[in-house]
C-alpha cells in the first residue's frame, strides 16, 4: 500500500497535469480558430481572384465579340450604302425614261395633229384638181381652142400636181417617222417595265440588307453592358473622329502649301520673262456674316450629342451640305456610320455621319443645299443624322451657327 507521503505527491502531480492541461486548451483552440480564419480568408481571396479572372475573361470576350460585330457592322453598313445608292440611280434612271417615254408620246401626238392636216390639204389638193376639170389634162386641151387659156391651165394643173407630190411625199414620211416613234414608244415601255421590276428585286434586297444591319447594330449595342461602357465607348469614338481630322487636316494644309508653292512659282516665271501675274486670289473668312443664317442639313426633330447634334431625320431623306465645300472623307467610320466630311476653307469643316448611303466621293465640289447622303432610318434614342461643325480642327456647336427658322 502506497504511503501517505506517495499519495499527496501523486496527488500534487495529478492536479499540477490538471492544470497545465487546462491551461493548454484555450491556447489551442484560439490557434485552431485562427488557422481556421485563415484557411477561410485564402478561401474567398481564391475565390475572388478567380471571379475577377472569370470576369476578366468575360470582359475580353464581349470587347472580341464587339470588334468582331462592328467589323461586320462596317461591312454590312458599306454594303448597305452600295445598294441604296444603287436603287437611287434606278430611282433616277426610270424618271429619265418616263420623260423621254412622255416626250416620245408628245412628238406622237403632234405628229398625229399634222397627219390630220396633211390629209386635209391632200384632200383639197384632190377637190381643186377635180374642179379644174376633173384631174385631166387631156380634157383642157380637147374642151379649149383657146391657146393661151390651155396654156395657163396646164401650169396651173403642173402647180397642182407638184404640190399634190409634194404633199403626198411629206405625208408618207411622217406615216414614217410615226412608225419609228410607235417603235420607239414601244421599247422605251418595255425598258420601263424592265427597270421597274429590276427596282422592284432591288427594293426587296435593300429591305432585306437594312433588316440585318439593323440587327447586327442592335446586338453590337446589346454588348455594352452599362451606360458607363457606353460612355468610353463614345470617347474612344470620339478620339477616332479627332485623329481623323487631324490626318486630313494635314493632308490639307499641305496641299495648301503646294498649291501656294506653284502659284509663287508661276509669278516668278510671268516676271522673268516681263509678263504680270494677276494678284493672288484673296479669301475673306468662311465663318463671316454667316453666324445663325447656315440652313440646317436634315429635317426633325435635333439633340445634342457628342460634339454635335442628331437630327431625326426620315430614312432615306437628303442630307444636304450647309456651305460649298469639297469631300474629303467619304466612308464608314465606327460610331458615325457612313460619314461625310466636307471641307470649306479657312479651317471650317462640317461632318454628316449616319448615312445610309453618300452620293459623292473623295475630292468632289459640292454646292451649298446640294444633298451629300440619305439619312438612314432612326431606330433607337442615339440615332439619326448627325451634324458637327469644326473650326480649325476644333469642335463648335452648330446650333449657333445654322437658322433658327427651320
């Protein structure tokens, strides 16, 4: 049997264990907390990183998607501007032949009038012939003995009978010439109906074209995924349009520089040899006494947009330039559409983008009012004929430069 003494030592130990032990548990479980916590912490931030890769990932699909979509959208939309600019002239090509088609049947007509008339001088041709003596020469020689009364019937018979010819000649060749007309009429109407059902197939064509480029512009649109994307979007659009003008501005200036370089030249060249060189043309300001009084490119409804203004125009109306100018871009730009941009001089530029098609090219002289595009048919908020003046390759707002009267 233990001692007394053993057993108060064994018990002294036991509790001293005791304690340690007790004191040792606490300490654990916070550790095993904290490792808890963190595995947790590693946990989430894993898990973020890889939503931030996953959105990552998205983000870089939807921007290819969307560069694939407006790279389709520029081959559709000049597509498109092809074949409405193909049906205008169609447009114009059948007017021309109904005119010449009315002209042809006009000329018919009057032609027709003069037969009447020259049948009708026939016919009196015939009843004073008869009346001389019933068309017979032979007659006023057996019925006169006098000579000279034969002899001014026989001139007057001879007058009757050349005019009587004559006549007869003139109608025959109008009864030609009506003839050649009815042909003539008669080809022009089948052209015309050949023409027509070619714009009829064109018509359907185009229809079908503006469906799909319609749709391929939503989707594009569909891709952003906010109003902010939007909004980068449109500033990137924007720094396109910038660069653009700043390369044709150049261009610009130095053909201007050239252009200055000849007529120096010339000069030079009238002086040498004794001659006088007439004085440079001198260019007052583009932008004088026209500040409120240029008239407006499209008709309806105007808001502001970017730098400049959309106007909700009717698809397939004119747009028209707001000054004299010459194009110097002519095509499809990514947010503009189908864009023209004329320049005027003197640092003035005026931009026409949204078109569906453009009636002139690169380097064409174009009149004030004279149309530059058709309007393509508005389809959402941001959309119609947009408009933006520059001025030295700066934006201003045309709102203060075109008529308030519309």
């Amino acid at each position: 049997m233990p001692s007394p003494v053993r057993v108060a030592r064994l018990s002294v130990l036991a509790a001293a264990a005791l304690g340690a032990a007790l004191a040792v548990a606490p300490a654990q479980a916070r550790q095993d907390k904290s490792q808890a916590e963190q595995a947790a912490a590693k946990q989430k931030l894993s898990n973020v990183h890889q939503e931030v890769q996953a959105l990552g990932k998205q983000q870089a699909a939807t921007a290819e998607r969307r560069d694939q979509l407006n790279t389709e959208l520029a081959k559709q939309t000049t597509a498109l501007a092809a074949a409405a600019r193909t049906l205008r002239q169609t447009d114009a090509e059948i007017a021309a032949k109904q005119q010449q088609l009315e002209q042809l049947q006009q000329q018919r007509a009057e032609l027709k009038q003069k037969l009447a008339g020259q049948k009708a001088a026939i016919a009196d041709l015939l009843r004073a012939s008869y009346a001389l003596g019933h068309g017979s020469d032979l007659r006023l020689l057996l019925d006169n003995e006098d000579v000279g009364r034969v002899a001014r019937a026989l001139v007057y018979s001879k007058y009757f009978q050349q005019d009587r010819v004559q006549k007869v000649q003139q109608l025959m060749a109008s009864l030609a010439q009506l003839q050649t007309l009815e042909e003539q009429i008669t080809a022009e109407q089948q052209a015309l109906q050949a023409r027509r059902a070619q714009r009829e197939k064109q018509s359907r064509q185009l229809a079908q074209q503006r469906a799909s480029q319609q749709k391929l512009a939503a989707e594009a649109d569909a891709t952003y995924q906010n109003q902010a994307q939007r909004l980068a979007a449109l500033k990137q659009d924007e720094q396109s349009l910038n660069a653009l003008v700043d390369r044709l501005q150049k261009q610009i200036d130095k053909a201007m520089r050239e252009a200055a370089a000849r007529e120096a030249a010339r000069q030079a060249a009238a002086r040498k040899h004794g001659g006088k060189a007439p004085p440079p043309l001198e260019v007052g300001d583009a932008g004088a006494n026209i500040r409120g009084n240029l008239p407006w490119p499209a008709a309806g409804d105007v808001r502001r947009y970017g730098n400049g203004v959309l106007i909700r125009s009717p698809g397939g109306s004119e747009v028209h330039a707001v000054a004299n100018g010459r194009v110097v871009y002519a095509g499809f730009l990514r947010g503009y559409g189908m864009l023209v941009i004329l320049n005027h001089g003197n640092g003035w530029m005026s931009m026409y983008g949204n078109n569906e098609t453009v009636l002139h090219g690169v380097g064409d002289a174009v009149a004030a009012g004279q149309a530059v595009g058709t309007a393509s048919a508005p389809t959402g908020v941001n959309t119609g004929v947009y408009f933006e003046l520059r001025r030295d390759g700066q934006p201003v707002d045309p709102r203060s430069w075109l008529s308030q009267h519309r």
